[in-house]
C-alpha cells in the first residue's frame, strides 16, 4: 500500500474514533492536494469531506484495522490527552477504538473506557486509576515497537 493511501486511511479511523474531526481531516486533505501534482481521488473525496470507501484499501468495515493501526490510533489519542486533559473525550476514544480492535487491544480499550466512566461518576478516584489506565494504552501502543 502506498504512503498517501495508508495515511489516508490512518486519517479516516483517526476520523472515526473521534481523535480527528472532519475538519481537521479536511485541512489535512487539502495539504496534500497542494502538495501533489496529481492527486488521487480519494483525497479529493477526503478535502470535499467525503471519507471514500474506494479503493478498497479504506473501506474500514471490510478491512478491519490491524494491529499496527491500532497501536498507532492507541498513541494518537494518549497524546491528545497529554495535550487537553479531557478524560470524558479521552473514554469515548478508548470506546470508540475498542470497537474497531480486536484481541487483547479491544479488552484493554474496554477495560479503560470503564474505568474512566467509573473515575467520571466518583466511584473511582482518577489519580489512583490513571497509571493503570496510562499503562493499558501504552501495553497497546507498545505492540507496533
């Protein structure tokens, strides 16, 4: 699979999950438009907005995302925590990536939306639960090194 293609489709499961928003996908969509000479449709489908399901390469649905992918999502959305704090946004994206993983990742994603949903309601205490939810993310991302 080429580079743009696989960015591409990083960028549409990053879109997915909610660690992207259609905006930013746009924006990003748009660069590379600029900076090719002659773009493939699926990125001026992606800059109109569109998540293309052609080629088949980004049909998330009929390709489930592998591992690496995984681990690559799992990292993007720790750094987005690192940046804004936001452990509500944080636990749908734990949930959201759950849904499109598999194995051990999905149980861990799982594990960790709970666990933040648990911390959001007062039963848990986030300062006691955010090493192992911090070191459940990082077992997933650890998986592509």
């Amino acid at each position: 699979m080429n580079i743009l293609l696989c960015e591409s489709r990083f960028m549409i499961l990053a879109n997915r999950i909610g660690a992207v928003s259609m905006a930013e996908l746009i924006t990003w969509a748009d660069e590379r438009l600029l900076n090719t000479n002659e773009p493939p449709g699926f990125v001026i489908e992606l800059a109109l907005g569109e998540i293309p399901v052609s080629p088949q390469e980004l049909d998330f649905v009929r390709n489930e995302a592998s591992e690496v992918e995984v681990s690559r999502l799992a990292r993007l959305i720790l750094e987005k925590l690192n940046r804004t704090a936001d452990l509500n946004e944080f636990g749908l994206h734990c949930y959201q990536l759950a849904l499109i993983s598999k194995g051990r990742a999905c149980e861990l994603l799982h594990w960790a939306s709970d666990e933040i949903h648990l911390c959001s309601e007062g039963v848990k205490s986030f300062p006691d639960s955010e090493p192992l939810i911090r070191g459940a993310i990082n077992e997933i991302v650890a998986t592509s090194a």
